[in-house]
C-alpha cells in the first residue's frame, strides 16, 4: 500500500492553541497515515511539541478538531485515547527492575500473572533487551533506559506511540544506533509512530513524511527527499540541510519552460515544478545542495554543464571534504561537498577548479 492509500489515523482540522494572548498553533492541518512514522520537525518553539500532546490529549485546543481514527477527540481524555508517550526523559522508575517497570502499565489489567510476564517478555525482546528484565532499571544507560520506556509504552500496544524527541539525550552513536533500531521497530509493530525532533537529520533518516514548523504553521509537509530535493520555500530550504544561492532573474516564461540567467552560472532552462515562491523583498534565486556539484580532476568532464572557480576554503572530514568555492562571476563562495576518494589529492586553497552542475539539480525562488 503506498502512503495515500492508507487509511488515517490522525486529522488535525484547523487546530489552533492559545497560550493567554500567545498564539502557539497557528491553523495546522494534516492527516497521518496509519502505519506510518510521521515526525514534526522545527526549530525551538514552533509548536510541535503542543501539537504532538493536543493528540495526546495534554493539551486542550483554542479551536478546530484533532481526530483519531476518524473520531473527534474533543471529550476524549488522555486516559481513554489509544495514544501513548515516550518522553526525552525516560521516566521509568529507577528502584523498580526493568520488568517491573515495563509491567507497570499492565497493573490493572485482568490477564494472569503468566501471560503477563510473557507479555513484558515479549516486549523487552521487541526493544532488544530480552534476558534484562531481572536488572536494576537504575543500573541501566542512557540507551537502556530509553528502550525500557519503549516498551514500557509498546506493551499497551497503543495505536499511535507518540514520542517527544526520545533520542536527544543519548550521545551520537548510540543516537544513530537507536535511530535505526526505532524505524525497524516501528516497521515491525506496525503502529503508527509521531515523532517531534529539531534535528533534521533525525527527521530526514527516519520518516516517511514530515511536517516542517515554523511559527505555529505548518510551512512544508512532504517525504524526505521532496523535502530535501524541492523545499517550498527558502526557510525550509536553509532548516533542512544546506543550501547555496545565487541571484538570478526570470527572462521569459513559455510551453517549454522557463528561461533564467543566473550569477555564476549564465542562461538556463528550468521546469516549473523547479520554480517556487520566494519571499518577499528577497529578490529571486537560484539554489542548490552543495554535493550536486562537482569538482572535476585533471582528465574528467562535466556531463552537463561546466563552470570555472576558485577554491577560498577546504574543511577534511576523512569521508567527505567541504570547498568553500567562489565561481567566476559571482560575489560569495558557495559551498561544494565532495566524497573523497582514496589516492585522490583533496585540493587546496587557492586552486582553480572546474565544477560541473547542472540545471535539473537547481530550485528557483522567485
Ligand atoms: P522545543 O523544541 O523548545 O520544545 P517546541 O517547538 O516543541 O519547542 P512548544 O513547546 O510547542 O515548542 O512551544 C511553542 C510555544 O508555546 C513556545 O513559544 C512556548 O514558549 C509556548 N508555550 C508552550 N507551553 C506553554 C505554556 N504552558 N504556557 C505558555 N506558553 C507556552
């Protein structure tokens, strides 16, 4: 089943939130998908994490509706919603064991002890921690911990785990570790999983759609790479990754496209779907991701397009190396990134250089 096919699992319809006279959610609306890991991604204040407790039902709404499973939660308190949360701070009790903290949210269930203890055992296996259940949740990590609380959670087999930037507390690694852990996990249980995170890189590796944020308002709600590839607008563009500019100016619009003069790089033919709205009193231009171009060694040719530079800045990352490259004609150096490539020279400042592009790779802001 692709994405649209799905059925929904949640809907907000023009939800706003007032704090006092602070208008918080500014309108959102958006469904997700069941069975889908569905993040919220913005900077330090935009609402995602009032918008992730609203279906959680911490939060009240000002106005609008949020639905699960295509009924209006409006009476509905947090208690009685299939939702379940896992917090950046584990919140699991550190004088319990981990089976009894996983436990804990069974304890007023009706099934037998054993079916009970299979149940925890079956969700510390889910999570990775299967042979942990006797340990002191005290004695656990940081990564421990957050996998108890998982499945702490999973164990009400919720239909919605909502998750409030679980990952944000563990050093990179075990973060990355947990990343890939955490989408497995979801493909394997199904559920659908809301995921808030300011680290777009998180958002990028493990979605399947993403709400940006800016501001209480949705600005782009798209799959990764669209968001990556085709960002509506240049506050997306600069959030998600890295994006060059250049100035540039619209010269005619036809059937077969539209013709545009770019700083640095000349004439060229964009698609519309390559054009998007600017901002206002921005001024129009073109921008790329710098690893779509390319410098090109002594004997290489561009397939597309070539352009002459000058090498202004050179930052080594062993697999990667980052030039700062100003192009002939044009007014600041932009940044190139280039896989290195064992026995390959990385290239100095002050280097002339031939860098390839290419049209199709651009997005226009106008
Ligand atoms: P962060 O990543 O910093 O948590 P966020 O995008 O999750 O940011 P929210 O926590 O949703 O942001 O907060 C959105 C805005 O609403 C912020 O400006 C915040 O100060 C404000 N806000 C949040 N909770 C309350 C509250 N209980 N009372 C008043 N204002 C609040």
């Amino acid at each position: 089943m692709t994405t649209t096919e799905k059925p929904n699992m949640i809907e907000f319809r023009d939800v706003h939130k007032y704090y006092g006279d602070y208008h918080a959610l500014r309108g959102i609306n958006a469904t997700i998908k069941a069975g889908e890991f569905f993040s919220l991604l913005g900077p330090s204040g935009c609402g995602k994490t009032t918008l992730l407790r609203t279906i959680a039902g911490f939060e009240d709404i000002s106005s609008g509706a949020v639905l699960i499973d295509d009924k209006k939660m409006d009476d509905v308190p947090a208690n009685k919603r299939p939702t379940n949360m896992v917090f950046q701070s584990y919140a699991i009790f550190p004088h319990l064991t981990v089976e009894e903290n996983v436990g804990f949210g069974l304890r007023r269930d009706p099934r037998s002890k054993d079916e009970k203890a299979k149940a925890v055992a079956e969700a510390l296996e889910m999570v990775g921690l299967k042979g942990y259940g006797k340990r002191a949740a005290h004695a656990l990590s940081g990564g421990q911990r957050q996998r108890v609380a998982l499945a702490r959670a999973l164990i009400l087999k919720p239909k919605v785990l909502l998750l409030d930037e679980p990952l944000s507390a563990l050093d990179k690694k075990i973060r990355e570790q947990m990343q890939v852990e955490l989408i497995k996990l979801q493909r394997e249980v199904g559920i659908t999983f809301v995921l808030v995170t300011h680290d777009q890189e998180e958002a990028l590796v493990m979605s399947d759609r993403i709400a940006v944020m800016f501001e209480g308002q949705i600005a782009q709600l798209a799959d990764p790479e669209t968001l990556y590839r085709r960002p509506n607008s240049r506050k997306v563009a600069n959030f998600i990754g890295t994006m060059n500019f250049l100035p540039a100016e619209v010269l005619s619009e036809g059937a077969g496209g539209i013709e545009v003069e770019a700083q640095g790089f000349g004439r060229m033919t964009l698609s519309t779907d390559q054009v998007m709205a600017g901002e206002a009193g921005q001024g129009a231009v073109v921008g790329f991701r710098p690893e779509t171009l390319t410098i090109l060694y002594d004997s290489q040719t561009a397939t597309d397009r070539e352009v002459m530079g000058t090498i202004e800045e050179v930052v080594y990352f062993g697999d990667m190396t980052y030039y700062d490259v100003k192009l002939d004609g044009t007014t600041e150096a932009l940044r190139i990134s280039m896989r290195n490539v064992f026995g390959r020279p990385v290239l100095e400042i002050a280097t002339r250089a031939r860098v390839a592009w290419s049209p199709g790779a651009l997005v226009m802001f106008r």
